[in-house]
C-alpha cells in the first residue's frame, strides 16, 4: 500500500489532493492525542496505571493489516503517519501495550514500510538526494539514542512525551501557523509543569486536581 500510495502521489501529480490527506491526518491525530490524555487520566483515576511491561499479546490479524494498509497508502502519498499515525491507531488496537513496546513495535514496522514507500519515490523520480543525505547524517544517530531512551524510561515520562509530538503534529497538519504553533504548545508546556506532571511526590496533588481526580488528603 505504501509503493501504491506513491504511485497515486505521482498520478494525481497536484499538491491539492494531498493537501486533503494532511488536514484529515491531522484532524485524527489531534482526535487521538485528546484519546490518549482522556485515556491516562481514566487510567489514573481507576488506579490503573501501566508499570511494565505485558508480557504476552494477543495479536488481531485482521484489524492490524487493516491499520497497516490505511497508514501504508497516507505514508506513500504524504510520507506522514509512519511514526504518529501508526502509534496512535496500535494503542487503539492494543490499549495495553506499555510506551516502549509501542515505540519498538512502531519502529520496526517503519523500516519495511518506509522502505516500500521510498521504493515508490525512487521509482516516479520524487527524490532530493542532496536533502535526503543531510536528513540521514543527523536521524540514524538521533532516532539509535530516542530508541534506547524509550526502552530505558517509564511509562509515565514516555507516554506524554508521545502525546506531545502527536498533539504537535496534528497542528501542524492542519495548518497552524509556526508562531502560533510555538505559543500553544509552550502554554501547554507551562501548563503541564504546572500540573506536576508527569512527576510523583510534592506534585501528586497537584496533578490529580488537574487530571480531575480528588486531591489526597
């Protein structure tokens, strides 16, 4: 799906069509970046916090070839959603699934996907080589460190971290200017170091006032 979406990329030739298909992903992804908060703070409230790992999952064949072929056409038109789309509609499908396996699993379905899709490009002749050179030097040591990160850190520093970077993207995707973008997302910033969160101790009461739970006392 993601070598087809390239050669619809280079049938519909305009940017119109594709401009469509980054307001709809961004649309979804801010629906999911909402999902996410709503679903932590029920989490939290219920007492339900993810602390580990799950050690066995049931995987849903038809579903997760189904969330495949939808993000593998928008990667192969727009190259967006391998990373937000993807990990937004796996915590959907498998809510139980702790941050650093869903970054490990999104990872590593990237690499044939991506794959596909640059395939596509190479084949329609959609590449700057000179770019995409400069992109490599400074991702492959970057995303080897984020990953090891996201292995290493807890559930409850991972997770906002994930729903910041969906939340941004979606603003972006459907257009929000850069200044503005930058203003709302240090507001909510300050709003969350506010809020204590996603830290434990002096802070806890804090932050469940401002997740709606009810303060300890």
């Amino acid at each position: 799906m993601a070598f087809l979406g390239a050669y619809l990329l280079h049938v519909l030739g305009g940017s119109a069509q594709q401009g469509h298909v980054e307001i709809a992903l961004g649309s979804a992804l801010l629906v999911g970046a909402a999902a996410m908060v709503l679903r932590y703070a029920l989490d939290r409230r219920a007492g339900h916090e993810r602390r580990g790992r799950i050690a066995e999952v049931t995987a849903r064949p038809l579903p997760t070839v189904a969330i495949g072929a939808v993000g593998g056409l928008i990667v192969g038109m727009t190259s967006v959603g391998s990373g937000s789309l993807m990990i937004v509609l796996l915590l959907f499908l498998y809510p139980m699934l702790s941050a650093g396996q869903l970054v490990g699993t999104d990872l590593t379905q990237a690499v044939p996907l991506t794959l596909a899709a640059a395939l596509g490009a190479l084949a329609f002749g959609h590449v700057e080589f000179s770019v995409t050179t400069s992109i490599v030097i400074g991702s492959v040591p970057a995303v080897l460190v984020g990953s090891m990160l996201s292995a290493w850190a807890p559930d409850r520093y991972i997770r906002p971290v994930i729903t910041f970077v969906i939340f941004a993207s979606g603003l972006k995707y459907i257009g929000v200017g850069t200044t503005t973008l930058g203003w709302v997302l240090g507001a909510i910033l300050v709003a969350a170091a506010g809020c204590g969160w996603p830290g434990r101790g002096p802070g806890a009461r804090v932050r469940l006032f401002c997740l709606g739970g009810t303060p300890p006392l």
